[in-house]
C-alpha cells in the first residue's frame, strides 16, 4: 500500500487526546501532494485507499475511521466508534460519534449531529441543529411513480 499522507509534526490538544495534522503525500481526488489537512489521532483513522481526506480543522479520533471517497471538513468532528465511508460528506460543525455510520452520498452539515447507533446514507442530508440518534429518528422519502 502507497501511503497518501503523513504527520506534519505539529500537534493538537484535543479534550484529552493528541491529535496530528496530516499533509498529503501524493496527488488524489482534489488533493495535491503538500496540502495540509486536518487533524486524526491515529493512521487508523484515515484510510490510506481512496480519495477520502480530513480538510481544515475537522478532528478525527477514538475508533472512528474515514473511507473510501468521504470528506471530513470545517470544524466537523468524527469520533469513538462512527464511520464515514463512501462519498459520504461530513462538514461545516457538524459532529458524528458513538457507532454512527454515515455512508452512500450522504451530506452532514451545519450543526447537526448524527450519533449512537444512526445510519444515515444513500442521499441524505442532515442539516440545521438536527440530531439523529437511530434511524427510528428521520424518515426517507425515495422517487414516487
């Protein structure tokens, strides 16, 4: 496996853990070699394949991981057990935690958070100061006709 990014040395105090800045070590997606990302605790973290990334000053730590082709950005956090895999887009302050998994084209965004046993995936999007705890707590809507 080719490794796409690694640990800037610069360093973060984040509620108890240290986190690591990462910079990109090869071209992918629309990341070039030397950008900056954000902040992961752990390699694990962030998946070596894909095009996925941590942008800005999102925070990725615990047992969470970003795979695949899914983004992490703004001030966003992805923490303990959750997921986000796919094309999957979590952004803006937007916090997913507990053993969440937000997966397919799903948008998470603004303040919302996503957290304990949800699934949000296909092509949702969660916005605003919504919380979604189980997949009891929103509907989906698909094509009529």
């Amino acid at each position: 496996m080719n490794k796409k990014y690694e640990f800037t040395g610069e360093t973060l105090n984040w509620l108890g853990k240290v986190l690591h800045r990462i910079r990109a070590l090869r071209d992918f997606g629309d990341v070039k070699a030397g950008d900056a990302g954000g902040w992961i605790e752990k390699e694990e973290n962030l998946s070596h394949e894909g095009n996925c990334w941590v942008y800005d000053e999102a925070k990725v730590y615990g047992s969470a991981i970003v795979r695949g082709s899914a983004v992490v950005g703004g001030s966003a956090v992805v923490r303990d057990s959750a997921v986000v895999r796919d094309s999957a887009v979590v952004y803006g302050s937007a916090i997913v935690r507990g053993s969440a998994v937000v997966g397919g084209s799903a948008i998470v965004e603004d303040s919302a958070v996503v957290r304990d046993s949800a699934v949000v995936r296909g092509s949702a999007v969660v916005y605003g100061s919504a919380v979604v705890r189980t997949t009891e707590d929103y509907i989906a809507i698909g094509p009529i006709g």
